[in-house]
C-alpha cells in the first residue's frame, strides 16, 4: 500500500508551483485529479525553453505525472456542480488562482467546507492572500529579487544575478506538500479538515533561514566584493573560479593547503578563519590566478587529493551522464502515448519500505473526465449532456464510454 493511498487530491492549480506540489502527492500514492479547463491547463500551451512536444509539452509533463485529468468548466453552472459533487469525495483541494478568484468562482474554503468538513483546502498565493502586495504578480523572478538573496552573491559594480532555475516555485511547491502532509497528519488525530495557506514569499524567506538570521540576530550586513564570491557569509575562497580549460567549484579551502598545492607563498600569509572574511578578495584574486594555470581534470586530482572540497561546474549535458546520478538514479523513464519515450527528473527522497515509481503518465486533457465523473455516480449519458452543453469535455483517447 503506497503512503497516501485512498487520498483524493483535487489540483485546479496552473503553472509551477501547485502542480508540483500535487505531483508530489502523486508520487507517493495519492488519487489526484487535476481539473482543467476545457481548453487545458495554462502550461500546456506554454513551456519553458519553446520545447512543445507533440501534443504534451516538456513543462507539462513535468508536473503532472501519476496524475488523472478531468476537463471542467467552473464558469459553467452544471461544470461547477460536477466538481462541487468531486469535493465531497476529496482529502485535499490545492488551488493557487489570484486572490480573490476561487470565492468568485465559489470553491472558497467557507463554501467547500461546508460540503466536505473535514477537507484539507490548500490555498497558495504570491505574496498571501492580503495585504498590500496581494494583488501584484507572483512570479518566480519577481519574488527572487525581493528575497534580498540575490545581493548575497554578487561582484561589487555587477547587477544582482536570478538563480537560473525557478528556485521560488520549487520551494512554494515544497512547503505546500509538507503543509498539506502536516493537515492531513492533523486530520488522522483529530478529524479535523483546515486551511493551509502558502506564498511564495514566505516560502523562499524561511529558506533563507541561517542567512537571514545571520543578519537580523547576528546584524553582519551583506557585503559584496570585488572578486569571485558565491556567498557573502561565507570565508573565501567560495565560489566558481576558472580554469586553464574550464571552471572549478571550490568551498571552504584551507589557505594553508592551497598554498602547498599550488606552490604560492602569499597565501601563507592569510590564515582561513581570520582572514577569511576581511581578506576575501586578496585570497579569491590568488585562487583565481593559480587555478588559471592548469585544467579543470588537473585540480579536481591535486586539490581533491589534499582533502580540498572541489567539484566539477556541470552543465545539463554532463549532468545526466555524471556517474553519481545515474547510480542514484536520479531520473526516470517511461512510456507517454503521445510523445513516446520520456526522461524526466525522478524523486527527492526514498522511504525504506517502497519505492515511488511514474505508474501514470501527464495526462492528456480530460483524459479521465468519464471515469473520474462515472466514480460520483454520473452516467456516461449525464456526462455526454455535460460535453454537449460546453460543461465539460472529454479526450476521445481517454477512457471509452460504455456503449463503445
């Protein structure tokens, strides 16, 4: 039996963040079904880096895996009536619509509580569902700069760089799941359905727990410098540094060991813990000058053999061929009907007793909107009256009416 086997999660969320929180659930057993609009879900018309598939983009199908697809129009009195009689078989319900958007829609948690009590109501937001920020839009590299992480890292004069990933949806979608898991643990105990609230703001703030609390308890102020840095509460040298052919990542070195490796007095003249703060850039410009003088291969050797923390700088290319990721395992494979074989990132974490696996590919959409409705007790003729009247729609592929 999977972890949240028998837990039926309704995701009506879009793009990053809610559905890979729901696809987290999915993973570890859960029935979610991700309710579309007739048209589809936004990300399946649009995908990070143009990549469009055949039918169903690589953004898509990265986010909605082990899922089920009913098509639903909520704008429509009998479509919201067919999810309303959903709500009443659900655990969960994640949504993450603008503020202000599900009470139009009439899928609050006041109105779906009072249908299902004991529902876990997952709401995610931008900024929190009030306040002056409430309105303005969530979005990944918006909420990156007003983290104050992105000053951490830069070189003095140079703009504040993103991190080249959508790091704020990541961590929104994380803290929804561990929120929704907490609720549904509170839920066993009790009985009792809630409200989870989660924004992308808080979520990327207490990420940065150690550093801000750096500042605020410990009041250092974040100081860039002149030279290679990765991290302004760290000691050089830290950071990425390059190569006669290449680049190096390089944390927590010993000046003492540098200079024996590299056979350059002057570091000897900076102790680590002392100096490695108020002397950054004159450690980070020596590192930079000798690492320039051999290649990557040659360092990653002698550095890593004087017990140096060193790494190679991948790009996606060489990542999904470093031998440490294909002995964990790190991506998964499986067959998708339309766009064939499919290689996408696998699990953050294992349990023991199972093993998590894709037992569903991202769904075509309304894929499964004739066996999820059939499940409430609808009739294929009551659900073909849905299709006709524009309250609903089926994928001809997905699962065949009866009298077919």
């Amino acid at each position: 039996m999977k972890v949240l086997e028998g837990i039926r999660v309704l995701d009506v969320s879009i793009a990053m963040a809610g559905p890979f929180a729901a696809q987290k659930l999915a993973d570890l057993g859960a029935d979610v079904v991700k309710v579309e609009p007739l048209g589809g879900e936004w990300q399946r018309h649009v995908s990070a880096g143009g990549a469009r598939g055949n039918e169903v983009n690589a953004s898509f199908l990265s986010l909605n895996r082990n899922k089920r697809s009913v098509s639903l129009n909520l704008k429509h009195d009998e479509g919201r009536a067919a999810l309303l009689e959903l709500v009443r078989t659900a655990d969960v319900f994640l949504q993450n619509y603008r503020p202000g958007v599900a009470a139009r829609l009439g899928v609050d948690y006041d109105t779906l509580r009072a249908i299902k009590p004991d529902l876990v109501y997952v709401s995610m937001s931008g900024y929190g569902e009030t306040g002056p920020y409430s309105a303005k839009p969530g979005q990944d590299v918006l909420l990156q700069a007003l983290s104050g992480g992105l000053h951490s890292a830069r070189r003095d004069g140079e703009a504040p760089r993103p991190a080249p990933f959508f790091l704020v949806d990541a961590f929104a979608a994380y803290s929804a799941f561990e929120g929704t898991m907490a609720a549904l643990f509170h839920r066993q105990r009790t009985g009792e359905g809630q409200r989870v609230d989660v924004n992308m703001l808080d979520a990327i703030i207490a990420a940065q727990m150690q550093e801000l609390s750096v500042f605020t308890v410990g009041g250092v102020p974040q100081e860039s410098s002149d030279e290679i840095h990765a991290h302004s509460y760290i000691r050089a040298p830290y950071g990425i540094y390059p190569t006669r052919d290449g680049y190096l990542a390089i944390s927590f070195a010993e000046t003492d060991v540098l200079a024996r490796v590299f056979g350059d007095d002057r570091l000897e003249a900076y102790e680590s813990e002392r100096d490695g703060f108020t002397h950054r850039d004159a450690i980070s410009r020596l590192v930079t000058e000798n690492l320039a003088r051999e290649t990557t291969e040659h360092w990653l050797d002698a550095l890593g053999a004087e017990g140096v923390w060193v790494g190679p700088v991948h790009d996606y290319a060489s990542l999904v061929h470093d031998p440490q990721v294909a002995h964990n395992g790190s991506f998964v494979e499986y067959e998708h009907p339309t766009e064939g074989r499919v290689t996408t990132p696998g699990f953050a974490f294992r349990l023991g007793s199972q093993t998590q696996e894709v037992y569903r590919p991202a769904p075509l959409n309304g894929q499964h909107t004739h066996e999820v409705l059939r499940e409430i007790g609808l009739s294929d003729e009551d659900i073909e009256a849905l299709e006709r009247g524009g309250a609903a729609h089926r994928d001809p592929r997905g699962t065949p009416v009866a009298s077919a």
